[in-house]
C-alpha cells in the first residue's frame, strides 16, 4: 500500500501486505460501521428471538412434536404463571416484533432496503462464493490460501441475511395466522408447521451467527462494533476489503471537498472536481 | 380421585334432543354445531323384524384420549378426575385434536375458532350440580358419577347391569359413557355409530414424521459443528497479533 491513502489513486485495489507502523495506525483508528438505528434494531431483535425461542419451545408439549425436555417446559410455565400467560406474552412479544419492523420498513426502506444497499450488503457475488469455499476449508486445515476480498458484510453474514429475509416473513405471517385464526383450521394447522420449520432454519444459522460474532476470535471486532457502532480500520482492511476500499475512496473525495472549500473553490463537486482529478 | 362417567339408557331415551338444547343454551353453542348429539338409526329390518335405536353421543372422556397427544400446546388436556378439558386461553385452533378424536365429539367454534366439546359440565359439577343434559333429559335416561363411588348410580350400572362401552377391536381407548340398552340396540348403535381409526391432519404427520427429525437434525449437527469449531479454538489458542 501507498504511504498515506487519502487520495483515491493511492487507495489499493487489491489486499497488500502492511508494513507494521501501518498496521498500528489503522489499529487505532476506528471507522463507523453501523449506525444507531441499526444497533438498536439488532439488540431488540436478539432480545425478541431470546424470549420467543425460550417460550416457544415451553409451548409445544405434544408428545409428537415436542423439542424440548420436561424440565424446561416445567420451569418456564411456573416462570409465567401458567400456560396462558405464556401463550399471551409469547403473542405479545411476536405483535411487538411485528410491529417494530413494519414501522422500521417503511422508515429505514430507503436507507436500509434500497436496491443498492442490499446489492452491497447481502447479494451474493463471485468474491463471496470462493470466499466461503476457502474459508471452510482453512477451517478444516486443508488450505492456506488467502480469503477474496469482502464488502461491509462477508459470504457468511449474507448467507444468514439471506436465510433471515426469506424465513421472517413465514415465521410473521404464520404467526399471525395462528393468533387472529386467519383461514381455515387446516390452514391454522400448516401455520404452526411453518413457524416451527421458519424458526429452525433460523436458529441453525443464529448459532453461527453467535459463534462467529461472540466466540471466534477473528470477528471480535465486529461483536464490539455492534455495541459502539465502530470497527478498527486494521480489521476492515483485512475482513472487509472491499468495503473499507469504498470507505477510503468516500474519505478522500470528502477531503478533497474540504480542501477545496478551503480554497474558496466552488461549492459543489461536479466539474471542478473532474478537472482536478 | 373421582373418576366421572356418564351411563345413557337407549331404552329410556325418546330422541328428544332435550339435552342437547340444554347444553346448548348452557355453554352458548353456536347454532349448526353440538356438544352433544341426538341420531337415530332408522328403522332396520322388514315387519314384524323391526327395530330402531335413538342414540345420544358427546365427548368420552376416554381412559386413554387419542385427542390429547396431538394438540401441540396442550390445550386439551386430561384430569386427575379423568376428564378430558380443553383450556381455550391456550387452544390455537389448528384442530388435530378434532381429526384425532375417534367419536367425532369435537368441534371448532365458528366465532371463537378454538377447538369445543363437552367437558361433563365441570363448572355445574365444580359447584355440585349435575351436568345440564342429565338433569333436562325428559325420560330420565341419563345419569353422571363416580365409578369410585361404590354407592353411585353409576357404579351399579356399569359394573352391576353391565352397561356398555362403544368400541371396536380397533378403537379401543376406554370410553366413559355407558350405554344401557337391549342387546339389539346395542348392536345397532354399535353397528351405525363406529369410533372410527384416530386421524393425524397431514401438516401434523409432516411435522412429526419428516420436519421436526430434520429440524432437530440441523440444530443438532449445527451446534456439534460449533463444539468441535470451539474445542480447536481452545487447543489452537487466540493470537495477539493479527497477520
């Protein structure tokens, strides 16, 4: 890499070794990687599913489709007060959940949902394809060989956003159906095969997704980062090339902005800044 | 511990259907649907041959209900009295309770679509009262008690005068209500009214027989997956320094 990447020719297209006076520096510097909104989002989330998990699975006592054990189900319905009282905090909870995300989709569609942002954030490109063939065989030991460069999320991440995204609608709508009895019995009756299914999907990705974030070591910083929104900038050169390319690009056309106000250029970064460069 | 039963004297019953208007306007049953079921089979046989039989039918209370295992929340459930009940604060309406039961003495309530069927009138009962059936039957021919209770109506008919369940080789759960009858129309009621095989709706045989295997299995495998992935991670250590 260059000495000092604030101009886009310096800013590498490709991942290059770092002298360490350089990987110290990005080791201090912290760049923002979620906004508030998104963290709130997350931590609500998290809490909903941890008490729908819990009380959903203390709901099913059938002896042909019970998952968990006596004992559990015991304890949470004493924790309740009764089956009713679960049910209803189960139903409440699920309404709220609903709700919050209806009022976050039609608020945050256009910075969150927009066409762009999940072309970046969750589509799937070649990059993320090798990605995860070579990061699970460094796992199992059998290759050396360099991880492709990822945007702000990895292959992963994307692989869960996109198992998240087509299993919540069935868990919302399911869930929904059984509480109002929307349709006939046997579609009621479906319903709650969807939701156990939706929701199993979900929790062999969110276990993962707990492990990668909260465990392993390499993807720490991105635990943190959901609590203060910043990652350093050394680890999304390394985990998040692709991303922290794009970040280093809008760093420098906004110093370049800076500069130029300074210098009484025009205010605006069209054709002026064309001739610049 | 009680152990209620319900003992129906076909010899005795007019086929008034007295009782079911009472259970009805008792527990607010929707018009077109029953907790409790007055039939008869017509008559059978050619003159002077004839016989016919009323037949009164509700929810068993079965020793050994097929209705409770499948209800995923555990709405229906089974007393220590022997009783089988149905908590509708808990009822979702998804009704394999009603597919399971093989006397077809459920039903889904149109307005509250939660799963309703006769629970021997436990509230009447609860405050000593007999159930609303018995004690509107025009003839007599229902009686309700104990089969604990040595000195009970009940006990005597059953155990005394040999009242009879309706079951088949089959289906064969244990049904609490008796009937007293002529062996002709015993046979009749047995031959016309069936318990028929327990049903499993398909959504609930999928769930049980294919999806909750594969769930179980993803979740599983995931999470040995995770252990094995925590275990190296243990052996291995954590680095200070990233490459």
């Amino acid at each position: 890499m260059g000495a000092e990447a604030t101009g886009i020719h310096t800013i590498p297209g490709h991942p290059e070794p770092l002298t360490p006076e350089q990987a110290g520096r990005m080791a201090q510097k912290q760049i923002k990687k979620h906004h508030v909104a998104m963290i709130l989002l997350h931590w609500f989330n998290a809490a909903v599913w941890g008490m729908e998990v819990v009380t959903g699975m203390a709901l099913i006592t059938s002896e042909y489709f019970r998952v968990a054990p006596w004992w559990f189900i015991d304890m949470v319905e004493r924790f309740f007060g009764g089956r009713a009282n679960l049910l209803q905090f189960h139903i409440a909870v699920g309404l709220t959940w609903i709700t919050v995300f209806l009022i976050y989709g039609v608020f945050g569609a256009r910075t969150y949902l927009s066409k762009e942002v999940l072309d970046k954030e969750v589509a799937l490109d070649r990059d993320d394809f090798w990605w995860m063939i070579i990061r699970t065989l460094r796992l199992l030991g059998l290759s050396k060989k360099p991880l492709p460069p990822q945007g702000s999320y990895n292959a992963g991440q994307k692989m869960f956003a996109l198992v998240v995204y087509a299993m919540v609608p069935v868990i919302m709508v399911s869930g929904l159906i059984m509480t109002f009895h929307w349709f006939s019995t046997t579609v009621v009756g479906w319903a709650v095969v969807a939701h156990f299914v939706a929701v199993g999907v979900v929790v062999s990705g969110l276990m993962v997704h707990v492990y990668m974030a909260a465990v392993f070591p390499e993807e720490k910083p991105a635990f943190f980062s959901m609590f203060t929104g910043n990652v350093n900038e050394l680890f999304a050169y390394h985990h998040h090339f692709k991303w922290w390319r794009e970040y280093k690009m809008d760093e420098a056309a906004w110093k370049r902005k800076i500069a130029q106000k300074g210098a009484g250029a025009p205010d605006d970064d069209g054709a002026s800044n064309k001739e610049r460069d | 511990m009680p152990r209620y039963a319900m003992v129906i004297d076909l010899r005795k019953c007019i086929g008034c259907s007295a009782c079911t208007a009472a259970c009805s306007t008792e527990w607010d049953v929707p018009v077109g649907y029953r907790r409790t079921r007055v039939s008869h089979t017509g008559e059978i046989g050619k003159f002077p041959d004839v016989s016919a039989s009323v037949f009164v039918d509700q929810c068993n209370h079965c020793d050994d209900p097929s209705c409770v295992k499948p209800c995923p929340t555990g709405a229906t459930y089974q007393g220590a009295d022997g009783i089988v009940q149905v908590d509708r604060d808990v009822c979702i309406g998804c009704g394999f309770c009603v597919e399971a039961c093989p006397y077809d003495a459920r039903h889904i309530d149109p307005f509250l679509k939660k799963v309703d069927k006769c629970d021997f009138c436990s509230a009447r009962t609860a405050r000593g009262e007999l159930p609303a059936c018995v004690t509107t039957c025009t003839a007599h021919a229902k009686y309700f008690g104990d089969l604990e209770d040595r000195s009970s109506e009940v006990f005597s008919m059953v155990y005394e005068r040999g009242a009879k369940r309706i079951e088949t080789e089959d289906v064969s759960i244990g049904p609490n209500v008796y009937y007293l009858g002529s062996e002709r129309q015993l046979d009749l009621v047995a031959t016309h009214y069936p318990p028929r095989q327990p049903r499993m709706p398909a959504a609930g045989e999928w769930w049980s027989q294919v999806l909750k295997p594969l769930v179980l299995t993803a979740v599983g495998a995931t999470f040995a997956g995770q252990a094995v992935a925590f275990f190296y991670q243990l052996w291995k250590g954590e680095e200070q320094f990233e490459e």
